[in-house]
C-alpha cells in the first residue's frame, strides 16, 4: 500500500467526512450533548493555568492558520516588510508555546486530581493527547522550519484547496519533513474524531451575545398575533 | 401600559418551622440524580447565617445582580465583550466548596466487614470521587445557629449594625433567628438571562417562569455566577446549568409547585399577579430607599377597569384575570403591603416576596436573673410601639428585605401586630376597645382588612392558599403544530416525527 496516498489522501477524506457528516448529526439531533463540559466546579485552581492560555493561544493560532487558508495574498503582502513578517513569526510562535504550556497543564490535571478523573473519559484523554502533539509538532516547526507564516501559503493553502476542491494534490506535502507531515496527519485525527469527543463545542461561538438584547422572552405564542 | 402575567409565590416567615420538608420534596422530585447532588433548587437557611453556598449574599466576592453606575443598569459580573473573554475560566464562580462536597456513606461496610473486636461503621464517602472523605460542612451546617460563632457572626447582613447590637445578639439572652426558606425568585429582569452568552435562559411569557434551554446551553456558567441569589446551579456530570422550574409541570396541571404543596408551617401562598412590562427599566434603575415603592407600582389592581381592558389588549384570558382578583399573592404584596422583595437592592426585581417575621422582646440580666424588657404599664402588646425592643434588629430585617430601609419594615411589622393585638381583643378579650382600633388605624389597617388579613394567615384552605389559574396547555401545541395533525402524532414517544422514510 502507498502510505503517501493513504495519509494525504484517503485518510484526510475519511475524516472530512465523519467531521462533516456526524457533526452535523450531532448538532441537530443530539444538541443536549454539545457542551464545553467545564470542570471549573470541581477544581479550579489548575484550570485557570492551563485553560486560559490553552485557549487563548489556540484560539489565536487557529484563526492565522484560517487566514493563511483562506486570504494568503492578504498574508504574503503583510509578510512582505520584514519587521511585520517578524512581528508575525514572533508572535505565532509565542501563541504556540502558551497554548502547549496550557494543554500540559490540562492534561496533568486530568490525570491527577480525583475530582477531574471522575468526569474523564477515554475520549477526553485522546483530545488531549492528540492536542498535545498538535502543539509540539507546531511548535516545532516553527522553529525548526522558519517562516511558516509565508511557506504555508506555497505548500499547505494549495493542498488543502485540492482537498477540499476534490483534486488532491498529494505531492505537495509528500517530501516535506516529517514533523510537518506528523503535525498534518495528526491534526486530521483531530478532525476526525471531533464530532465524537467534547471538541464540538469549539462550534459554539456566543457571538451574538455582543448584540442580543439583555432579556429574552419565550412565549407559547406571539402576544401580538393574537391581537 | 403592557400588561403581563406572572406565577409569584408568599412565604410566611411568621410561620416557617424550619423542617425543610420543602428542600426534601423538591430534592425527591428534581435534584437526587449525579451531578445534583450537591443543588437545593430549594433551600431553607437560619439567619443570621452565611446561607448556602456560603456567603452567597457577598456581591463584592460573587458579583451577581445588577449595578447602578451613572444612572445606567450594568451586570455586575461583566459587560458583554468581558463576558466572552471570560469564557474559558470563569472567575467569580463558586466552587464546590462553597456549597459543600455531596456525600453519603459506605453502608456495604456494615455487612461485608470480616470479623473484628469493634463495631464496623460505615465511613463516609464524597458522591463524586467514591473516596473517603472528612466532613467539613453540609448544606445548614448552621441550622439553628450551630456553630454560630461562625456562621451567624458573618452574615453579611449585619452590616451597618452597632457594634453593641452585634455583639448582643450573639450573647445567650439575646439569641434569635428565624428560618428564610429560599427558591429561584424568577425575576422580572433576570441577571442569569442577561449573562448567558448562548441565550439558553429565557423568561416564559405566560407565567414569568425562569428556564434554562437545556439543548442550548454549553456550560459557560456565566448564569451561576450572575445570578445573585446563587439559584443557578452547575451540573457536573452532565455539564449543563440547572435551575428551580417552580415545577411547572405541576402548575400547568393546577398543583402547587412541590415546595409549596408539602410545606408543614403553610408558610406559602401561590397566585398571578399582573405587572406593566413598560415599568420594568424605570423600576429597576431608582435609588435604593425607592426600590420597594416603584416595585409596588409596577404591580397593577386586577380589579381597575383600565387594567383588564390593557389585559384583554394583550391576549390575556378572562381566566388569568379572575384568578389574578383571586390571588392571594396580590393581597400580601399589593393590596395589604406586607410581603417584600428579597435584597430589592440586587435589582433583578424578584416575583417571590417574603412577609418578615416578628421576634419576641429582648431580655436583660438582672442579679442573673432574665427579665423581659417589658414596660411599666399593662399594654398588651409590647412591641407595637418599640419595634426597637424586638430582638430580631429592624436593621437587620431591613438589609434583607427592604435595601436598608427601616421605615418599610417598621411598617410592615406595625401592621402585624396591630392585627394581632385586635384579633387577641376580638376573639380573647370578647371585644373590641378604642386601643385596638387605634392602633389598627395607626398602622393604616381598616377592620375589615384585618379580619381578612387574620383570616389569609391562619386559616386558609389549600385553594385559597394556592390559586392557579388554566393554563390551557391543549392549546399550546397551536404555537407548533396544526392541533389535528398533533392529534394523529401523540402516543407513540418518540422523539422525532413518526414519519415515513423514502
Ligand atoms: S416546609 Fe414550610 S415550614 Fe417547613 S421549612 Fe419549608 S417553608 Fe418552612
């Protein structure tokens, strides 16, 4: 069997798929169970050092990776002066070790304090473990490859564009080093076993809370209406 | 004038024992499942007293309800932009310590122990790790004033009380408390509502019930800690929040709510009661000492011509109308003026009232004998015109129900007791004197309100206690569905349409 064909391009398609369509199903049939499932009742001083800067930096670090996705020219013309590719790489890669701070923490606190063992499952520790490496692996290459910031944009912004435009391109990502190849294939894990874990709630984004009213009223029916 | 409607509950502090039946029965129906162990959607607390979760009244530790900042009404949790930054560590929310770690004990133990010189004992264990643990506190660790050099001490309701009187109340002669059974008080502007980033929680229109969208919510427990009497609870099994429903389904079908229906003392009265949705911004945003008033203002007369007509307006139901003329909640809060708003000065503007309670006469120490602070001549009631001989302190009272205003609570208790005293000449004495009729008018009660005032408190019948209106639930399904369609649907459970696939 050609692993390179199987990890770049049949596995990323298994797990589209499962993300795709499970979530979907899981969002609409089974919303009771979408939630971010804080432990902060049960234990709280540990959260606050690993979950603060877990997601704050992962919050962050996905939204470069997306806009590299998906304006890399807006990306490549801000790279273009030195200082601000700089700024950019220095600031990505600060994100990046804060995020790994956090999710060490957040692992050992799941696999030591009783409280938070008692609503672990082994669902939870695979996220974790799989973030874990997710980060390390990012980490890594950013500092071992420089300027992912820009390469990204040659290399993984036309490879996924195959992938998601169902002309898979493989060869882009076939020679690249390892590191960077086990940081794709284990983000696609990821994907893959998020509609199954507690990741879902990454989707619920409260945004609208910024511009809903204060109070919110539920009626059997419109008061109006029945004038 | 926007007329709306809303369930609103009386509690009798006068009448409460304090047996926590009523914790117990709402435990039983909602709460003895994993992750709620450690939740009293009812709870029923001794004051003076820290309360439960501890200290929940501590707004500067807690920072729930609302806050007045140049005339304008903030959460005092967060603004909205906060609240999204907050999401991933939420630091105002208790933690389970604060309201104490659910246990039980290792009764196994009692029967599988191999055999040894001492008795077995069943240790006890936490209900969420399985471990054993050290009991250090339980929901009423301080019933009763237990460990009231604690507890009682701390009540943050003190404040703003002398020195002398604080210490007096803790010295043996001087001792009082009285019981504050607590429930969700679905406010009018709900500070759980306002917080939740999701918009899970939302305000039922027909009869002010608080509810969370249990599909909805995504655990950012921003509602636990926003609301200001701690009645927003956190599931940790599920990892949903949960809250008192005033077990609607129980009203829906013309039964008082579970508390209310198996409480002992009979503290508790049930009925609609008609407010203007337009007063609401204005009532909620006054200075402190004019909180009570602008809350009675925005209750309306069920009787006022005007009134029905603006109901009608709005969809409501000859049914609701009536059973608001009926409801005894009107008479204590509106007609009568004695049930006031729990901390008014959280201005979430709470439907649930309490009537205060009264307290005896404060004792001294005469060559160590106690002697009642009575006065010289032969009155018959103490109190009436030396509120500040009772030892519950109006202050007290007054940082409890009234935002530290003391006139209210004089008035209140004036009422009280002048019914009692006329009622004591009535029924004791044979007749009615020039006293009791003048102190009747001083606390601004005609006969006739007392005689029904006496009458609602002592001997009421269930239906009078609890008056429901129709909620008409058969028609609810109008909101969703053609009815006949419905009709062909139910009975068979399932969740989704029973619809034929492809
Ligand atoms: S059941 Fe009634 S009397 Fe007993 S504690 Fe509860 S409110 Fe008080």
């Amino acid at each position: 069997m050609d692993w390179n064909l199987f990890f770049f391009v049949v596995f990323p398609y298994i797990s589209l798929t499962l993300f795709v369509v499970v979530t979907t199903y899981r969002l609409i049939y089974r919303p009771f169970t979408q939630s971010s499932l804080s432990s902060q009742l049960l234990e709280r001083r540990q959260l606050y050092w690993g979950s603060i800067p877990f997601h704050h930096g992962v919050v962050w670090i996905l939204l470069l990776h997306l806009l590299a996705l998906v304006f890399p020219k807006a990306l490549l013309l801000w790279n273009a002066v030195p200082l601000r590719l700089y700024l950019l790489e220095i600031s990505g890669f600060a994100l990046g070790l804060w995020a790994l701070v956090g999710v060490v923490v957040l692992l050992w606190r799941r696999i030591t304090v009783p409280y938070i063992q008692a609503v672990t499952t082994r669902m939870d520790i695979v996220v974790l473990i799989l973030t874990l490496v997710s980060m390390i692996t990012g980490v890594l290459t950013a500092s071992l490859y420089r300027f992912g910031s820009t390469w990204f944009t040659g290399v993984f912004t036309p490879y996924l564009w195959s992938v998601f435009l169902f002309q898979p391109r493989p060869e882009l990502v076939i020679s690249l080093p390892w590191i960077i190849q086990l940081h794709l294939i284990n983000n696609f894990a990821l994907l893959a076993i998020f509609p199954f874990s507690r990741l879902v709630h990454i989707l619920s984004w409260p945004l609208d809370y910024l511009i809903r009213p204060w109070q919110l009223v539920v009626g059997v029916r419109d008061r109006k209406a029945t004038k | 004038m926007d007329v709306r409607t809303h369930m609103s509950m009386v509690f009798h502090l006068d009448k409460c024992i304090g047996c926590h039946t009523c914790s117990v029965a709402c435990k039983n129906i909602w709460t003895d499942r994993k992750g709620a162990e450690y939740m009293w959607w009812n709870n029923v607390e001794t004051r003076p007293g820290t309360g439960y979760p501890t200290q929940w009244e501590n707004q500067e530790h807690f920072r729930g309800g609302w806050e007045m900042k140049k005339g304008k009404l903030n959460l005092k949790l967060h603004t909205r932009l906060e609240g999204l930054f907050k999401l991933f560590y939420n630091p105002s929310l208790p933690g389970l310590r604060d309201y104490y770690e659910p246990f039980t004990f290792d009764y196994k133990n009692l029967f599988n122990s191999p055999k040894k010189d001492v008795q077995p004992i069943a240790e006890p264990i936490s209900m969420i790790t399985g471990d054993p643990i050290d009991i250090e506190t339980g929901p009423n660790w301080d019933d009763d004033l237990g460990g009231s050099n604690i507890y009682a001490k701390n009540d943050p309701n003190l404040e703003g009380l002398p020195q002398e009187v604080r210490e007096q109340m803790n010295e043996l002669e001087r001792l009082v408390f009285n019981y504050l059974p607590r429930i969700c008080n679905h406010c009018l502007n709900p500070a759980c509502v306002a917080a939740c980033p999701s918009g899970a929680i939302y305000k039922r229109d027909e009869d002010g019930v608080v509810l969370v969208n249990e599909n909805d919510c995504r655990a950012w427990r921003m509602c636990v800690a926003a609301c200001p009497y701690k009645k927003v609870y956190y599931n940790w099994n599920t990892g949903k929040s949960e809250k008192c429903i005033l077990c609607f389904p129980r009203m829906e079908t013309g039964q008082a709510p579970a508390c209310a229906h198996s409480c002992v003392g009979r503290i508790r009265y049930m009925g609609v009661l008609l407010y203007d949705a337009d007063q609401i911004p204005h009532a909620a945003n006054v200075p402190d000492d004019e909180l009570i008033a602008a809350h009675r203002e925005m209750i309306l007369d069920p009787f006022d011509p005007k009134v029905i007509a603006a109901a009608k307006e709005n969809g409501i139901g000859d049914d609701w109308i009536e059973s608001a003329q009926n409801s005894p909640a009107y008479k204590f809060v509106k007609e009568w003026e004695i049930a006031l708003p729990l901390h008014p000065e959280f201005r979430t503007m709470v439907m649930m009232y309490y009537i205060p309670p009264l307290s005896p006469v404060v004792s001294v120490t005469e060559r160590s004998l106690f002697r009642l602070d009575l006065m010289q001549e032969d009155y018959d009631f103490e109190l009436f015109d030396r509120l500040d001989a009772a030892r519950l302190p109006i202050k007290y009272l007054a940082n409890l129900f009234s935002a530290g205003d003391e006139g209210t609570i004089r008035t209140v208790l004036r009422k009280l007791l002048a019914v009692r005293i006329y009622m004591r000449r009535k029924t004791v004495h044979g007749k009615v004197d020039s006293i009791s009729r003048k102190t009747l008018a001083e606390a601004g009660l005609t006969e006739e309100q007392a005689i029904d005032m006496y009458k609602m408190t002592t001997l009421p019948k269930m239906e009078e206690r609890f008056v429901f209106p129709n909620y008409h639930r058969e028609m609810s399904i109008e909101a969703m569905l053609d009815p006949l369609t419905h009709k062909g649907e139910v009975g068979l459970g399932y969740i989704q349409q029973p619809k034929r696939g492809e």
